[in-house]
DNA sequence: CTGTTAGCGCCTTCAG
DNA sequence: CTGAAGGCGCTAACAG
C-alpha cells in the first residue's frame, strides 16, 4: 500500500508537507503542492481511514440502523437523509444487524439515525450515556444526546377513523402491529379514544405489519363478521395482505367492507380499488432526522419533531 | 473515552497484558483475565475500531452496494448475504452513494460485493488492480480479485418467451431496461435471437425499469398496437406499471394482451391476475455472492457463478 | 505468564 | 514555507 511516507520521500519533502498538500493546506507554495499532489496521484494514493480516523477521532460516517431492510419506504426515507448529509460531507452507511449496533460505540460512525425496533432502549441510552449522538424515529426517548423525529400517528390515527366513521353503522376492526411497537401503540391508542369518545362498537385484531397478518384478519372477519364493516389496518402492508383474501371472497372492498391504511406506500397505488391510508413524505421524514443528528454533531441541541400526515383518499372507502 | 491503557493501569498490569485477556488470549492466568475483564466491563470499555483497524489491517467488514435502494428484492438479497457473513464473523454495511465507493481503496472494508450499475467497472477493475476484493452481481468482469455470481438471464429470457409464445400469434413486445445495464441487455439479446430463430414478428420498447417507463410502454402498445399481443417486460416493476394503464383500457390482461415479467418481486403476487414471471431465489443468490467474497478473503480463488432461474406462471398468460 | 516496545497511517503543534 | 516529533488506540513480536 502507498503511503503518505512513500509520497514524501518521491517528493523529497518531509511527510507533514505532503499531508498538508494533501488536505489543501495553504501552508504549502502552490508550486510544492502541485508537484506533491501530482505525485499521490501517479502513485494511486488513497488516505487510509483507519489513519486518518485514529487520528482526527471522527469518521464523517452516520449510521442509519433500519430492520425489514426489504420493507417498503425505506428507500425515500434513506434519500432524504442521504440528500441532506451528503451536502454536509457526511458519508451515510445502512447498518441492519445486531451486530453493527456496536459501531456506534466503537466509533465508527459519528451519529446514527435509528428506525429499528430490535435496538433497545436500554442500549441507546446506555450509548446515550457515553456520548454518543442519536436520532431515533420510532420511539420517545428524553436524554441530551437523543433527539426524535416522529410520525404523527395519533393525528393519523383520527383521520383515518374519520373517514371510515362516515361510511360505517356496524362495526369496526383495528388491526396492529406488533405488540410493543410506538408506531402501532400510538395509533392503537389514538383509535381506540376517538371510538370511544364517539361510543363506536370496535374490537382489535393483532396483527404484526407483515402482509401475512394482514391475511389472517381478514380471514378473521370474514368468518366471524357481517359486511359493512370498516377496517383501520394500522400499516399498508396488513392492507395489502387483506385485499389478496377480500378479492378471493364476495366481500367488495369500498361497498361491503371499507379498508384504511396506514404509510401510503408506494404499491399500494397498484391496488384496486386504491387503498384510503395515511400518507407522509418518507423523504422529508428522513430529510429531518439527517438534519438533527447533524445540528446535533455540530454541538446545537435541536428539538424533537412531529412529521406532518394526511389522509389521503382512494376507493377502499365508498358508500355504502 | 476509556481505553486499554486506563484498563491496564487500574488493573496494575501492562497494557499488553490488558489488550491479551480482552482478546481472550491464552497467554494470561484465568485468574488475572478475568480480573482484567471485570474492570473492562466496570468501565464499560469498548474498543476503538480505528486503532484496532489500523494495527489489524482487517475490518471484518463487507460493503455491500447497491442502488436504487427501494427497489424490491434488496430485502431478501441483503438477508442472503447477511445470513452467511455474520456466521463467518464478518458485518455487513449497505453503500448506496458514490462517495462511499471510496471505502474499497480506504481499506475500510475487506470486500464488496457490488449490484450497481453507476458503480463504473473502471474503477472496479482499478481497484482490484490494488488488490482489492470485490464480487459482481450486474456485469461480467474478468480480474484475479474479482469474481461474478450472476443471474442466468438467458435462460430466464427464453422461458419466458416460450411462454409467451405458445398464446401468442400477432406480435410480441421487449420492453428494456436502461441502456448499457447487464441484466437488460443479456435478455434482449437472448430474446430477440430467441424470437429471430422462430422467425416471430417482434419489436422493442426502451424502458428503464421503473413502473413509470411501463406505463408509458402500455400506454405507447395500446395506441399503435391491435389486441392479441404479447410483452415481455424485462422487469416486474415495469409489467407492474403495465398493469396500471392495461386495467383503465378495454384490453384484458391474459386475453387480449399476455404479459411475462422478470424477478417475481413480492408485490406482484398481488396483482389480478397474478402476473406470469421469472423466478429466482434472492436470499441464494446474496448466499452464493457471501460465499464468494469469504473464499477470496481467505485466499480462495472461485469461479464465476450462475443464479438459475425458472418460469413462475401466473394468469397474466392465458389462452386466447 | 507478564512487561517492554515498536509500530499500523495519518495529522498537527512546534521549531526552524 | 518546511521539517521533526509526538501521539491517536490497539496489537503482537520479543524479552524477561
């Protein structure tokens, strides 16, 4: 491997004067530095990150820790962040093991963006505690060195049940997520209030997110169920495993049985009829978040945020 | 920060005797280790990857690159690879910019595994040149550091239109990928030499591989085309889009128009009617890219692989 | 079994 | 403007 040793030497200059020709010091004469530069660039020369992080104690790397890697809006959300942080020289990695918690600790990453609900508590606030910074996106979380940038699932939650109230007399289904999760938590609790307050009969349905579960309440409601009910599954996916039973069945979504979603993701488009759900930009979600976790390197201590939802209309919710 | 030398110090031993019993080495009385790791754990020390990196030569890490970071398999693709490395003590980092190509020559990971099409094959073949260990899944590329695992596009290509072929008397439709991607072209020019043999009147639609360009592909074949058909659209996502426009016109998917796709992504299974494609295992072929790197690391030299794949049938094929 | 020591590659203060 | 030197945190010969 060439190294910056073996540039000074070539250059006949002593190795600080080719690190700073390098970094584009201006202690160096043009002149000496072109030829330097000239040099690194004949040979190959590539920094060693290991060097130059030993040394500089900073990695310009974020850490963007997400699970069900293969789910369906995390590409948005992971533009928006790298948008942002490339334009403030910051590199961005996707870390989706266990394992890789540990770089944060270790630092290989200067910050990191957490979206992941196999990472602990515990974990981040004992990162925390360290010093290291986080954002975290999918739980609440009060410590100096975490900041949050959440959904609005409890504003969502409302609209969604609205839209479905006006179309449904019977009965309604919550369908969740995963038991312990903030995001299906929030709008589980959010729907079940608004129903009350409105003295709505209603009656919960775990599901976990996937499409599988979604496909297992339906099978659910259409045994033990009347039509002209009306579903709020708490994320799209559940949704879209649901219309795959409800087409099999004489059940017509949008008359029967009235469904609302929740993420607006982007293959939802492709159902028919269009799927009502909440929708958000992924985009500017992760937009945020970068900027947090930037301020925050940066020694601002910015404060938690709430990302806007909508609702926003399809054909899953008709009249009746 | 709390490191190895603070450890040694508390403990009254040499550093190398604290770096040795953290590292589990055997050369330290079970007695003092365990001592050694008491305070480690006490102090919460976690080691520096920096110094350990830069004294190892060694990350134990593995870049894995892609683009396009929504689309739909990564999922699996990702878990495949996932799966096998972290058995072998190696985690996984997800690049998707092109400032993170830099990692490779800055030694800080170990190897990559690469499906990028903006990832040039220039400085793939200069980095192998310095010596570094790359595996490619969208090009064939011929080096001593550098090995292929590649879907056998070909044969998928020709599956599909044998099946196109047997519903289909008019006309059938290609609809590309980008130009100058791999995948794109090695199936065009399997079918079109498939189509030529036969001597079967075909004509060729540029897409991109995005559900957008497969609208305007259907949008385009409605206008100039009569019913009776066939398209093979080199993507699912594409025939995705397809399907959006297909379903708004008068012409039936599986009647008047025959569809194949390309990846049997998840979310085609929810279409009506379920769309005929060609079928891969994902999480095999991330497997069969981990294996590759792991050998090359550990000086193995493997040959290049193919990825077989089979017809999927789905009713987006039907009689005429 | 334990301690001493010499770097890994790079940056940066301090002299010159 | 340039050079010498120290050190970031850790490992691994080599001595003891």
């Amino acid at each position: 491997m060439v190294g910056i040793r073996e540039i000074a030497k070539r250059a006949n200059v002593s190795i600080s004067t080719a690190s700073y020709a390098i970094n584009g010091s201006s202690k160096v004469k043009t002149e000496t530095r072109d030829r330097i530069l000239a040099i690194a660039n004949e040979l190959n020369y590539i920094p060693n990150m290991a060097g130059r992080t030993l040394k500089k104690q900073k990695t310009n790397l974020i850490g963007v820790y997400l699970t069900n890697y293969g789910g369906a809006f995390y590409g948005e959300l992971v533009s928006g962040i790298h948008d942002f942080l490339h334009q403030h020289h910051y590199d961005v990695i996707i870390c989706s093991s266990e394992r890789a918690h540990t770089f944060i600790p270790e630092k290989m990453v200067d910050g990191a963006i957490i979206l992941d609900s196999t990472f602990s508590t515990e974990k981040i606030e004992s990162y925390a505690a360290r010093g290291h910074q986080m954002v975290v996106l999918d739980r609440e979380l009060s410590h100096q060195n975490v900041c949050s940038v959440l959904l609005d699932n409890r504003g969502g939650a409302k609209k969604a049940l609205l839209a479905l109230e006006k179309k449904v007399t019977k009965k309604i289904y919550l369908v969740t997520g995963p038991p312990g999760t903030y995001d299906s938590n929030e709008r589980l609790a959010a729907a079940k209030k608004c129903l009350e307050e409105r003295k709505l009969s209603y009656e919960v349905i775990l599901g976990d997110f996937s499409k599988e579960s979604g496909r297992q309440a339906a099978r659910e409601i259409l045994q033990k169920s009347e039509k002209e009910v009306g579903i709020f599954c708490l994320n799209d996916e559940m949704a879209i495993g649901m219309y795959s039973v409800f087409q099999k069945s004489n059940w017509k979504i949008g008359k029967d049985i009235h469904i609302v979603g929740f993420d607006n993701i982007e293959v939802t488009h492709y159902l028919r009829p269009r799927l009502t759900t909440i929708d958000y930009s992924k985009s500017d979600w992760g937009k945020a978040a970068a900027e947090k976790i930037y301020f925050m390197l940066n020694g601002k201590q910015p404060s938690n945020q709430l990302v806007d939802v909508k609702l926003k209309g399809g054909k899953s919710v008709g009249s009746i």
